[in-house]
C-alpha cells in the first residue's frame, strides 16, 4: 500500500499495531480501496507470516458448497463428495483467513463461524470429531453490516466477534494528496509490466486525476493508468490518453439487473419496487437466486426490499 496522507497514515498505523495482537479484525471501506492489502499487511506483519494467506470472496462461494469451502467434508458426507476435502479455515492453519465480503454470508454459515470464533474448532461437514485449528479471521466489506443486523440478516454476535479491532480504509478521494504518489508507482509499475517507455505525465494529465472524484478509488485509478501506458504515443502521459469515465467498470458491475426497459431505476421508485417484485416471483422468492438475479449482494437487496416495504420468504 502506498500513502502519505494523514487519512493513511492513521490506516498504516492502526495495522502496525493489529498485526502485534492476534484477533479478529473487520477492514471497512468502499470498493476498490485496498481492503485484502490492508488484509495481507496484518498478516506479513504479524507473528503468523511464515503461515498461509488465504483470501476468499464469500459473495463468489456457490450456496450449495459454503460450508464444504470453508470447513471442509468427510468422504460420503454427501452425494459426490468422494473424497475427504479439507477447507479453507483448516487450510489457514497457523496463518490468515480473509473472508472478503462478509455479509454475504449465509445464516448458517454464520452460526458455523461463530462457533470458531468461540471454540477454535471445527467440524467438518459429516464429520463427528472437532477439530482444533489455530487460523485468525480478517473479513471485510464494503456496506455497512449495522443495517444487515437490523433486519436480522447478519448475526449481532458474530459481527461483535469479527470486529474486535476495526480499521475503515478512506476512499481515495479522501486523500487526494497521495494522488501524485500513486500515479507515478502504478504507472511505472505498468510501464514495466507491459514492456512501454512511458515515463511520467504532462501537467495537465496530473491535475485531471487529482481533480477526479475517482467513484471505483485505487482499483479505477490503476485501470485508468493501464488504458493510458497503452493509448500513450509517447514517454510522456497526455490528458486526452485518461479516459475518466464517470461510471465506473465497479459501479456497472454492482448495478441491479432490472429489466433494461426501465433502464436503471432510483432508489425506492417505483420503477425499483416494480423490478424487485418481478426477481422475486422469478427467483421464488429466494433471497440469494434473487440477488444472483440482479447481480447485487445479499446485504444490499435486504436494503433494496426494506426500502420498498417487501420481503423474501426464504
């Protein structure tokens, strides 16, 4: 992670001092900001750096396997399962687990995590015997579980159990004096990597980024760079080679999927309303098939239907 400014420094600082303590930590803060950096810094900072970091994005893990990934299964625990698979808490022995997204996960699963975090063991799924594993726990997200909880989606005793120490990574317009700092490491790093000559940016090309909100942070600002080494016709980064796109590649991916005839609807429309009723009906009203649906988290469609008044059944 690379930073100077008071925002960060109070962020390096806070992680100097969590890799010396071994408990659970909560990293905050918008997409894009640098929360499995801020993740890995604990770990290699810490007295389990010589152990593995594993990362994992609950929002990616298939609903049928969550348990499997994370505590593991016994030969026959269930139709395919044909051999014995040891999962990623147990693959983390001695080191780092970092769930990323974590409100993602399911009811279940957190009952199932929780009873780690208290007992430090496991059992593997059609197992019998608790396993002792010696794995400390960083999750993150990037939407506030407080709400999750309200509406009883994310279990208060879990959250207080992952947020022993809690650190918010500050979104890059926050610190927009490490703008220079971080342009000119990523564009020699991206230099490198793609084998251009590209040296450094015209006056112009600096006060444009350091006048951007930057709506995607660190993860759009790289991007930026990589389109810019390549369109670049010289050593030098010109201000028409940065396409600046106010909707960012994050912001489209996170979109709710409503029916592109209504085009993208406004928080609590109608409109809205009319295209959470519709998923639910196609998904049965299943929270994840609808969240699939409209390719957004599990945390924020609980927002999306508290906001309209509905709900889902299951």
């Amino acid at each position: 992670m690379v930073g100077s400014s008071p925002a960060m420094l109070e962020v390096f600082e806070r992680l100097r001092r969590f890799a010396t303590v071994d408990a659970p930590v909560l990293i905050t803060g918008e997409s894009g900001t640098g929360k499995e950096l801020a993740a890995r810094a604990i770990h290699e900072r810490s007295a389990r750096a010589a152990g593995p970091f594993i990362a994992i994005n609950c929002a990616a893990l298939p609903l049928s396997l969550v348990n499997s990934e994370l505590f593991g299964h016994e030969k026959g625990a269930f139709t395919g399962a044909v051999d014995r698979r040891i999962g990623h808490i147990e693959l983390a022995q001695g080191g780092t687990l970092f769930l990323d997204e974590i409100g993602d996960l399911p009811a279940e699963i957190q009952g199932h995590l929780l009873r780690f975090l208290q007992d430090r063991t496991i059992t593997r799924l059609g197992g019998r015997k608790p396993i002792p594993v010696d794995t400390r726990i960083v999750s993150a997200t990037h939407v506030p579980l407080h709400s999750a909880m309200q509406a009883h989606h994310f279990r208060e005793d879990l959250f207080y159990r992952l947020a022993v120490l809690t650190v918010e990574m500050p979104p890059l317009r926050a610190r927009s004096g490490d703008i220079d700092l971080l342009a000119r490491v990523f564009l020699d790093r991206v230099a490198r990597d793609f084998g251009r000559n590209v040296e450094g940016y015209e006056p112009a090309a600096l006060q444009a980024m350091r006048d951007y909100a930057w709506p995607g942070n660190v993860r759009q600002l790289i991007a930026v760079i990589r389109r810019a080494v390549v369109m670049s016709q010289g050593r030098i980064v010109r201000r028409e080679d940065l396409v600046l796109d106010p909707m960012p590649e994050d912001a489209i991916a996170e979109r709710p999927a409503m029916p592109p005839r209504r085009g993208r609807p406004r928080p609590g429309s109608p409109e809205e309303r009319e295209g959470l009723i519709e998923a639910l009906s196609q998904s049965g009203h299943c929270v994840a098939q609808c969240a699939r649906r409209l390719k957004v988290s599990r945390v924020t469609l609980y927002r999306m239907l508290e906001r309209n008044g509905l709900a889902a059944r299951r």
